[in-house]
C-alpha cells in the first residue's frame, strides 16, 4: 500500500490530513475472500456539483508543494476548498449544498457552548463553533464525518480505493479508514 495524505484547505481553517490508499493497480490486499482486487475506473467518478475534479485535475500528488499548488488552483477558481481524493488529482469544492453545518442553528443548538458541542456531535461533526454575543448565539458544526454512506464499499473483492472513489460520488472532499482491524470507510468533510 502506498500510503498519501489528503489535505484539505477549507475556509481558512488550515489543513486537515487523514487517509492512505492503495495503489489502483490491485495489489491485492483488499478483498475478503483472496481474490482478485475489483480496481476502481477513476473515469466513471460522478461527484455531486459542487465538488470540481476537473479544473485543477493536472495537479497530481498530494505531497508539498503540489497541495500548495492545488490550493492556490482551486482558490483561483473560486473554491474555498482542494484535496487529492480524485485518484490523487486536485480536486476543487465550496462545500456542501445541503445545508448540514447549519444543522446545529436552532434555538436548541444555539443555547449555549454544551448543546452545540451535543447538537453537532449527534448530527456525525467532529468540531463546532460557538458564538454569542448580548442576545445573539449561533452554533456552526464543521469537520462532517460518516462511516454509514460507504459502508458497503469495502465489501467482497473491492480495492482499498473503493471507498475514497465512494466518499467523491457521495459528495466529501476527503476520505480514510477507522475502526482499524475491522476497517470502516470514512467519509470527511472540513
């Protein structure tokens, strides 16, 4: 397994590093059964819109200063954020559509630092903000994780790059492993 670290630049808040991934040539270690590794076809990669895997695509390899490099393309095309999770080409995004950092924005959520911590917890965030200031509170969740989307990716005799090929079509910016021993694919988001 070659072993490539996603970095993620997202509205200023840095770098984010998490995942390894095999080689998409099948080297044989992923698969239940010993046989032969499903390779993944990068070509058929279907993200949601807001993720660009094609206008800094000849950026390739995550290591410095290419992820310089792909930061300062994306940023240039007008997206806040940049990883390699596309086959370890740039891939560019502005975030999520859905509104799930907002999630936490309700009275509930907002009504002190504890309940946003809860609120964004419960609804799969590693990290939060709090603010407050006389009557006004807000609570923003960042740093969406999921191991439940794709899940099912590193079934049979799928490659190690099945999930990271999974979390792009579902939608995330990155993408690694928890649960060693009993892998689970995990899908991130800054």
């Amino acid at each position: 397994m070659k072993a490539v670290t996603f970095l993620v630049a997202f509205l200023g808040y840095g770098a984010l590093g998490a995942g390894c991934s095999a080689s998409s040539e099948g080297d044989g270690d992923g698969g239940s059964d010993g046989g032969e590794e499903t390779v993944v076809d990068w070509s058929k990669a279907d993200p949601p819109d807001y993720l660009d895997i094609t206008t800094c695509a000849h950026i390739t390899d995550a290591a410095d200063p290419e992820f310089e490099q792909c930061s300062a393309c994306c940023l240039g095309a007008g997206y806040s954020g940049s990883s390699f999770l596309n086959d370890d080409k740039c891939t560019c995004s502005n975030g999520r559509e859905d509104g799930r950092d907002t999630v936490c924005m309700t009275e509930a959520g907002s009504s002190g630092v504890g309940a946003c911590e809860t609120c964004c917890e419960t609804a799969g965030f590693n990290g939060y903000s709090y603010a407050s200031s006389g009557q006004t509170r807000s609570c923003e969740c960042h740093g969406l994780s999921d191991t439940n989307v794709c899940a099912d990716s590193l079934a049979g005799n799928a490659g190690s790059d099945a999930c990271f090929f999974c979390c792009l079509n579902e939608g995330f910016l990155s993408a690694g492993y928890s649960n060693f021993g009993e892998e689970e694919c995990l899908c991130m988001d800054p």
